[in-house]
C-alpha cells in the first residue's frame, strides 16, 4: 500500500471522529449509581475546609446552570427575538447568587495580591449585567458573562488551592 | 456603552472558546471531586457526544449495550475524580477512560471475535473475508470499520481515527509497539479490501 493511499485513508478514517449523542438520556441511570459508588479518597495533601469548598461548589453549579440555559436556547450564537427575557432574568438572578458566594470566600481567603483582579472582573461582570438589563434578548452578552465567571473560577481556584 | 464596547472586545481577543470550555470542564471538575452530583452532570451533558462516540467506534453500535459502558464510563469517572491531578484536560482524561472502559468490555466478551485471540485471525482475513470475499465494493467506511476484528479494529480506531501514537496503543493493549504497527497494517489492508479499493 502507498503512501499516498494510506494517506488518503487516513484521511477518510479522520472524519469518523465525530460526537455520538446516546440515543437516550443516560443521566438518570448514572445518578442513580453515584450514590452507591463511594469516591476513591483524594491525594490531595491538603484537605480543603468546608467553609472554602461550600461557595466554591456553589459557584461551579450556577456557572453550569448558566452554561446549560446558554446550551439549550435557541440560535444562541445571535440576537434572538424568540428567547423569553424571564429565562434571561433567572440567569441574571443567579449570577448574582455566584457573585455573593465568591465575594464571601473573596472577603475570608483572597490574597491581597489578586483583590485588584478580582475587583476587575466583578467590574466587568457587572457592566454585562447592566448590558443584559437593558436588552434582555442579546444572549451574546451571557456568552460573554459566563466567559467573564469562567475567568473568576479560575482565578479563585488558584487563590483557594494555594 | 463605550466600557461595555471595551469589555466585550478584551473579553472576545483575549479567550478562544476551548480555553474557555476547558476552565469551565476544571472547575465543574474540582466541585464533582468533592461530592458535588448537580457539576458532575454538567460534565456528563458536555462530553458524553465525545465520550459515547469513541465507545460506539470501538465496540461497535451495539445499541444499549453501548450506552450500558458510556454510562459505566461516566461512574467510573465520578469515582477517580479525587484523584485526578488536572495534569492533562478533564476532556482527554475522560477520552482516554472511555477507551479502557470500551477495552476491558472487549476483553470481556465470550462470544463473538475474542479479543485476545484475533492475532492470527487478522491474517487469514487479510485479502478476503468470510462474509464478503472482498466484493463489497459499496460497503461504507464506518460500516467497514465494524466489522475489523476487534484487536485490529482498537488499534485503526485509536491509531487513524482518535490520534494515538503506537507507544500509548501497545501500552493501554499491553501488546508491543511493533505489534500495534503489524496490526494497522493489516486493518488498513483489510478495510481497502472490504471497500473495493476505493479507500
């Protein structure tokens, strides 16, 4: 076999990797087995305290909320006139919920080196807000939140790990 | 509306999408590592297309049974997150889980091919095949891809199709590097033969 062929077939064979949906929602099916299937024991050498890891948790649940609402409306890569403003307001809502849960953790456990950094991000977060206020069908400018909340998380997962 | 023009246009130059998606999979990570289910269906809802399509390439479209090892897949990752040590992305640990899962599956199953003991069988497969005699000329590729034995089937599939080098293929089939190289050789052969040559 040439080269050329094994090129041309590997070439082929390249566009099978693809993303296969399960044809049903196994979701359920794997939260039942979670609470029968023990988490191996960290390796962690530092044990997180209850008081850091609780906002933390918090925050990465509303981010994937956020980040579902983003995934399951519609065209949501532009303006769309269809997109109710309520689901907009909840997402709004609760990322004020995430903001509240970091800025506790902020006040207890953030260095001082990175307040100024965070105080950047809260300012950004905050204009988008404003943003979304004011035109609750751009549902680009909650792309551009949660890139925003994305950046926090890793800036306060550095800060809480450390 | 001017900051507002400025945040957005930091925001949008200085983030691509999949340094995004991957901070996003690191934290919903780290809160799963510590009991949190409602971030570790988020993991599930974002990678189980990724997840679910390299189980299906490997054991083949199997229906349930194939959904059965993503789900298994999923528990087994939930259980070793505490120790997963984010030195490569949550999406690739998950992959590379995935394919062990579909592996150990292979190993497992007392009918069909047996895994462990295609190797002579590639050979005697290697220009005309049982079923076809090398005439099915319209046979698809991932159709074609199916019906490989199973050991020459993982490596095509990790080697030509998901981007693995032959180091991590002999490694993760405990089979020598030279042996995963004899093998694509030969499902290349046999899927040209089982294509018509058209490949």
């Amino acid at each position: 076999m040439s080269n050329e062929q094994n090129d041309a077939l590997r070439w082929q064979l390249q566009g099978l990797r693809r993303e296969l949906q399960p044809e049903n929602d196994l979701w359920p099916g794997i939260a039942a087995r979670l609470a029968q299937a023990p988490q191996s024991a960290s390796e962690q050498p530092k044990r997180i305290s209850a008081h850091r890891f609780i906002p933390w948790a918090m925050a990465a649940s509303v981010l994937l909320v956020i980040g579902m609402v983003w995934q399951v409306m519609p065209g949501s890569t532009q303006n769309n006139p269809q997109t109710s403003p309520l689901v907009l307001q909840q997402a709004v809502a609760m990322t004020f919920d995430y903001e509240n849960a970091l800025a506790r953790m902020q006040e207890t456990e953030a260095h001082p080196e990175v307040k100024q950094a965070f105080g950047e991000l809260d300012r950004s977060a905050a204009q988008i807000l404003t943003a979304i206020d004011r035109d609750p069908h751009a549902v680009f400018l909650l792309e551009q939140l949660r890139r925003t909340y994305a950046r926090r998380l890793q800036l306060t997962q550095r800060v809480t790990m450390t | 509306m001017f900051m507002l023009t400025a945040v957005m246009s930091e925001l949008t130059h200085d983030t691509t999408i999949p340094e995004v998606a991957a901070e996003t999979d690191a934290a919903l990570a780290k809160s799963a590592a510590g009991g949190d289910a409602i971030a570790f269906e988020a993991i599930y809802r974002r990678h189980a297309g990724r997840v679910h399509g390299v189980i299906v390439r490997l054991v083949g479209a199997q229906g349930v049974r194939a959904e059965d090892l993503t789900q298994e897949a999923f528990v087994r990752a939930w259980q070793a997150l505490p120790k997963f040590r984010f030195e490569s992305a949550v999406s690739t640990w998950l992959h590379r889980l995935a394919v062990t899962t579909a592996l150990m599956e292979l190993r497992s199953r007392r009918s069909g091919p047996r895994f462990d003991e295609d190797e002579n069988a590639v050979d005697g497969l290697g220009v005309a095949d049982s079923a076809g005699n090398g005439t099915a000329l319209s046979m698809d590729l991932e159709r074609a891809v199916a019906t490989l034995p199973p050991r020459a089937r993982a490596v095509l599939v990790l080697h030509d199709i998901e981007g693995w080098k032959h180091e991590e293929i002999a490694n993760e089939l405990n089979m020598a590097v030279g042996s995963s190289k004899a093998q694509l050789h030969r499902a290349r052969q046999l899927l040209r033969t089982r294509l018509g040559g058209e490949a």
